[in-house]
C-alpha cells in the first residue's frame, strides 16, 4: 500500500500539488488524468523520488520513503517506472537491456536474467527483436521493451508516465494491448494518459487532478459517467468553457461580444453554431438586464467537442423571473428561433437564484 499525507511540490513559479492525501491499495489500477500542468507527471515523480517533494509524506507499505535516512534505491527496485521517452541504452541490445537492472542490483547470474528476459520479451511480443538495437526499433517497439526492462526487476508498484505519448498513433494500440495485459496480474500501477477510452477500460480507479491535488477520486463509471464535481464533468466531456460577469446595466456589450468571438475561434466552432451562440447571448442579456433591479449576472457557456453542441447557463439576481415570460416578444422569438430547449429554474437559497438553461440550436 502507498499512503500519501499533505504532499506539496513546488517551483519557483508554479506549484503543481499543493496538498495531497490518498491511499493506494495493494492491486489498484489507477488511471491518472487531467489538464496539462495539473501535476500528473509529478506526482509520479515524487511517489518514486525522483522529485523531492517540497513537504508532506509519502509511505511505501511501513517505509516512510520521504524520511531522509531511507535507502530510496533498495525501495526504488519495487517501484518500477515507465517514462515518455523509453530511456534505452543505445549502445546495449534489447535483451541486454532488459537484463542489465536485475544482473547489477538484484544479483542475478546473467543466465537467470537472460531467461527471465527472453520470457518477457515473448510476453510483449518482441523476442525475436532481442538481438537489435534500439535505434532498430519503432516507438511502440522501444516502449514495448522499457516495459520489459522494468517487469524484469520484479516490482509491486509500476508507475506509467504517459506511456503513449510520445508514438505515432499507429503505434499506439500495440502498447496499449501489453498495458491492458499488465493490468490483469494483480500488481499495483499508476498510469498517467490523455487516452481516455483507455484509462476507463482498464482501470479500477481514476484520479482527476486539478487545481493542485486529487479534485475528484472515484470507480471508472463516476468519474466518465457520473462525475460529482464541476470540473471533472468538463474535462471528461470534453466541454469548453467561457465564463462571462455582468455587474450593472452598464455593462461592456461590445467586450463580451469579442470574448465570445475569440471562444468560438479558439475552439473552432462551426460557424453557424458560434453565430448563434453570440446571438443567443446577446438576446438574453438584453432581455433581462434592463428588467432586473439586480444587474447581477452570470453567463457560462459551455461547447461540446465530441457533440458539437453548445449551451448557456445563466444565472441572475432577483426575484423569480422567467425569461419564457417575458413581454419582450422579439427578443423571445429570436432566443426561441436560437435554440433547441429552454429551462428555467428558481434555487432559492443560491445567491443568484434565477438559472436559464439555453441549449443553443446546432442544426
């Protein structure tokens, strides 16, 4: 089991884990997503040390290996470690590779290692490449073999960092196949990937970071088919967001009409479908700002990628008023001509009570 206890890691300009705790079990496949920069790569890097972590603690079963007198490498020889980049000696042959860890710090014969290396390069399919060299391999090939080298020392915990990323896409699926194997024996892995069909498929866990730690923990169906929080329903999604404020009637109309027009081109939206988004937007704010005595608004917009659809959630101050009532009879036909459904809903005990839901037509 590794337990983590307030992990911090900073840098002088960013600081990517800001307090981490959680327990991984003995067996957990995990798959660890997020937006880039949200310190997926380094809380890899700091389970096996090759970050210092700038507080915090981290336990390996009841070896505390943030403890500056723990011997991090006798730890490290369980906790293997799958990079980007495969880190294959050039100058060595595939098999010489797989066998060189286990011959220098398990103090293996070089005919045990040579065995155990042959077994696992015909586990990943490639002991016939066992003479080659790396620079003779494809990408999915020299990774193929760097998870070789690191299931020949044997470990508990293998930790992937974005295993994938760096092969063309041709090459993905024969890696992916040999990680779905792997993740079928019982040994502990951490995986970071941007795959996400892949994640959920072989995994019996998923960490979504964000905003500086595990934002949501949970099975592969709550975090892909019922996410909890804001922010992981969005990036499973695959939902772009623009976030709008209005704080008086004198608000700048023709700023938000470039945010919007600067959303739509940065996300490629089709361009029937951003017309209609900025003109949805301009028709509701028009329509309800002038008749509230609060002015207080917000407008969220949010487009789906794999949809290609888009919606506005606004919400507004005041006292219960629906906009589908409004006296406004143009601006209603125009709104109505925009979109596909319209709901309105009065929360209470929200500060902006009022929330309007325009799925904006796409067809």
């Amino acid at each position: 089991m590794i337990r983590i206890e307030h992990l911090k890691k900073e840098y002088p300009n960013i600081t990517p884990l800001k307090d981490v705790s959680v327990e991984i079990h003995d067996g957990d496949v995990i798959s660890v997503i997020g937006p880039s920069g949200t310190g997926k790569s380094t809380l890899l890097r700091c389970i096996n040390q090759l970050e210092k972590p700038t507080s915090g603690k981290i336990w390996v079963d009841d070896t505390e290996i943030t403890d500056p007198r723990c011997d991090i490498n006798k730890v490290r020889q369980k906790m293997g470690m799958v990079f980007q980049s495969f880190n294959l000696f050039g100058h060595k042959t595939v098999i010489e590779n797989v066998m060189m860890a286990p011959m220098d710090l398990l103090g293996k014969s070089k005919q045990e290692a040579y065995d155990t290396g042959m077994r696992l390069l015909r586990t990943v399919g490639l002991a016939e490449k066992a003479l080659n060299y790396p620079d003779e391999l494809s990408g999915g090939q020299k990774q193929r073999i760097a998870i070789a080298r690191t299931l020949a020392m044997d470990p508990d915990v293998i930790l992937l960092d974005e295993p994938t990323s760096a092969l063309d896409p041709t090459m993905v699926g024969e890696v992916q196949a040999v990680i779905r194997d792997l993740a079928t024996t019982g040994k502990t892995m951490m995986i970071v990937t941007h795959e996400m069909n892949f994640a959920k498929a072989i995994c019996n866990r998923v960490f979504f970071m964000d905003e500086g730690g595990i934002y949501e923990d949970g099975t592969p169906e709550q975090i892909f088919d019922h996410p909890q929080r804001e922010n992981t329903r969005r990036f499973v999604q695959r939902l772009k967001v623009l976030e709008l404020s209005i704080e008086s009637r004198d608000y700048d109309f023709l700023g938000m009409a470039a945010q919007i027009d600067a959303y739509c081109r940065k996300n490629q939206i089709p361009k029937k479908l951003a017309g209609r988004i900025q003109l949805t937007f301009e028709e509701a704010a028009q329509t309800l700002v002038p008749a509230l005595d609060d002015p207080r608004m917000t407008a969220v917009c949010e487009y789906s990628e794999a949809e290609e659809t888009a919606e506005w959630v606004i919400r507004y101050a005041g006292s219960a008023g629906d906009v589908t009532k409004s006296d406004n009879d143009l601006s209603l036909a125009v709104i109505k001509g925009m979109t596909e459904n319209i709901e309105y809903s009065w929360q209470a005990d929200a500060e902006l009570p009022n929330r309007l839901s325009l799925l904006v037509r796409h067809g």
